[in-house]
C-alpha cells in the first residue's frame, strides 16, 4: 500500500512483488488486492487535491517533483476536457495517464466521490492482474514485464470497448437532450 501511495516505484513492479508475497504464503490474495487498491486510490486523491487547491501555478512551478511534466498535464488535461470525467477511468491502464488524469480531474473539479469511485473500480482489475502474475511467477516476479505482455493486449482491448461504449452512450445521450430541447 505504502509503495503505491507514494508511487516512486511503478504499480507493476510493487503488486507483482505482492503477488510474489502471496506466492510465499507471507500475505493472502485478497488483502493484497485490498491494500494494493486503497494505496493506488490514495495516491491520485493527493494528485487530485494538487490539481484542485493548487491549481496550474503550483503544478507549473512544482510538477517536476512528483514526474509531472507541462507536456503530460496539458495532454492529460485535454484528454479530460474532450473526453470527460469518464477518463478519469479509462486513463488509469495507459502507462503516465494513469497518475497524470487525476490533476485535471482535480483542476475541473469533479465530485470527489465520483473520482474515487472511477479511480477504485479501475484499480481493482488493475491489482488483481499483477498481483496474479506476481504469484504465478514466483521467484521470478521481477520478470514481469516479459510475463505480462501477453495480457496487455487483451486488457488493453477492453479497456478500448468500453471507452468506445462510453462515447457511444454519451453520444446518445447528447442527441436525446438536443431533439428534447
């Protein structure tokens, strides 16, 4: 939980070690996947309360300390804008979207219990997957990336059919309130 909140090291790279842990019967599946949930949440509720009180100046002056960059905050933030809060979803299983997506969240401020509700059901599929891989791969945790590879396209497919649903019903949507206007 510790090494998600403060998110120095990847995501990937901490939950498989989890996985490695349950693998060796040190912590059990599910609170793994518990704790690796509330670490990631808590981390982009920070980002989330940076962008919302501290707004563009302080993310322009201090950015650089939390691996924010003006060229990831703008592409973030126009990808938030265009897109909607949905995003906020979406974006958590594309690699620097996935912290990035929580300031502009925070700039537009959004409902905080919306944004932890879509950061919560985003992260669980996202924990579940490498602390699985972590545990099937054992010893050989730290070979994640080679091991997920195979999964990575599929999740990313996913995530691409219910962001085209998203749009598909934010389209519908728009059209019903335009012809009832």
């Amino acid at each position: 939980m510790l090494g998600l909140m403060v998110e120095v090291i990847p995501s990937e790279i901490v939950l498989a070690y989890a996985g490695y842990l349950v693998s060796q019967g040190h912590i059990n599946f599910v609170g793994a996947v518990i704790f690796g949930t509330i670490g990631a949440l808590i981390a982009q509720i920070f980002l989330y309360w940076i962008g919302r009180y501290g707004g563009r100046p302080v993310l322009d002056r201090y950015g650089k300390y939390i691996f924010m960059t003006k060229k990831h905050i703008d592409a973030s933030e126009a990808w938030f804008l265009k897109y909607g809060s949905g995003m906020v979803f979406f974006a958590r299983f594309v690699p620097v979207a996935r912290q990035a997506i929580s300031i502009p969240a925070g700039l537009a401020k959004m409902k905080l219990s919306k944004f932890i509700l879509l950061t919560t059901l985003a992260s669980i599929p996202w924990s579940i997957l490498f602390i699985y891989l972590g545990k099937a791969l054992g010893e050989n945790w730290e070979d994640i990336d080679k091991k997920a590879e195979p999964y990575a396209m599929p999740l990313l497919l996913a995530a691409l059919a219910l962001l085209i649903a998203y749009f598909l019903i934010k389209w519908i949507f728009s059209n019903k309130k335009k012809k009832g206007a």
